[in-house]
C-alpha cells in the first residue's frame, strides 16, 4: 500500500469508531499539556483573565 493509501486507510478505521470519546488522549497531547501546566505553575501570571481571553477570539474572529 502507498503511503495515500495507508492513510485513506486509517481515516477509515478511526471514522468508524463507535465512542472515540473513550479513547485516551493522544501521547503528544499529554506531553503538550503537562508541559503547559509545569510552565503556568512556574509562572501563574502567563494565564490569561476570562476577559483577556474572550478578546482574544473576538479579536480572531473579525
């Protein structure tokens, strides 16, 4: 199999998944979020107010 069709493949398989919901996080999603939890313990003031963020996505958004 090509590497397209490999891919087409496991698109396939994952699209038919009863409850992915259930499935674990992926490993690089752990990763990523524990090493964003480690950084705002070390520096609680990088996190942004409900306020700051909602501005944020407005800002985005236009």
């Amino acid at each position: 199999m090509s590497d397209t069709e490999r891919l087409a493949l496991a698109e396939e398989i994952l699209g038919s998944l009863q409850h992915p919901e259930s499935l674990p996080p992926p490993a690089a999603h752990r990763v990523e979020l524990d090493r964003r939890w480690a950084a705002y313990q070390a520096n609680p003031g990088i996190a942004l107010t409900k306020e700051q963020f909602r501005a944020q996505v407005t800002a985005l958004r236009k």
